[in-house]
C-alpha cells in the first residue's frame, strides 16, 4: 500500500511517497518511482500516484503518467486548470479500457500539486474510487468516475 502525502506552503511544496513500485508481490522496476514533476505554461507541479502500478501485461501506471500529462496539455491551452480536468479524462479513457482486471485492482489516486505564475498553490486529486460529491471510497474502481477535485 502507498501514502502519498503533499504539504506546502508560500515557499515550498513537499510530496513525500514510497518509492517502489510494486504489482501484488513483484517489483515493476527498481529504477521506477511513484512520483514525478511537471512545467506548464503557468505552473510547476509534482505529481504522485496510489494505487494501480501495472495490469500485468505492460500496462505501467509510471510510464503512462508523465505521457498521458503531455497529452492533455497538448489538448488544451498548456495552463494547470486546463490541463487538470483533460488529464483526467485521458486518465478515464485509459483506465477504462483496462478490464482485464477486477475493480478493487485497478484503483487509482493522482495527486497533482504545485505553484501557477501569481504564487497561488494549486492542487488536484483525480481518482477512479472516490465519489468526492458524497465523501465515499468504494471498493473498487467506478467506470466514468475519474475526475478532477
């Protein structure tokens, strides 16, 4: 299991996660990591993940990430509150197509924190199990359900 947890302040933003990347037992790639961090036309962000490191057949969340957060900037006007809710929905398309595996297996988190240009901290959290609007974690993955908070 994995605890991503982000802190920040005026001056700083601190993400602390476990680095291994794990699926059940098996260790994906010791050279991997859960987290990482991103520029955009006006923020600097570090990104994290729980959850769902790999479906086992060359589906890994690690890889993915980083692409799937070039894809929606490319999709939308390159600024954070544009590229948040497209990667969302480019992590909707891709986690829904992964149903060669139960719903408690493909539970996902996405943490995106950081700064935009005026200084503001800004931060999302996309998830596939988490009804935000009612404040409930279900079992397992829902289709349609990432999104943005």
């Amino acid at each position: 299991m994995t605890l991503g947890l982000a802190l920040g302040n005026a001056d700083q933003i601190i993400v602390a996660v476990d680095r291994r990347v794990t699926c059940g037992k098996a260790v994906i790639e010791d050279g991997t990591s859960k987290i990482g961090h991103a520029v955009c036309d006006d923020a600097s962000f570090l990104y994290c993940f729980t959850g769902l490191a790999s479906d086992g057949r060359g589906f890994v969340t690690s890889r993915w990430l980083p692409v799937a957060l070039y894809n929606a900037a490319q999709r939308t006007s390159h600024r954070y509150l544009d590229i948040a809710p497209a990667f969302a929905n480019e992590a909707h398309a891709t986690f829904d197509s992964l149903r060669n595996m139960r719903a408690q297996d493909r539970r996902l988190t996405i943490r995106l924190t950081g700064y935009v240009e005026t200084g503001q901290i800004v931060s999302s959290l996309i998830s596939n199990f988490r009804d935000f609007d009612n404040s409930i974690d279900h079992a397992g993955a829902r289709v349609g359900r990432l999104r943005a908070q």
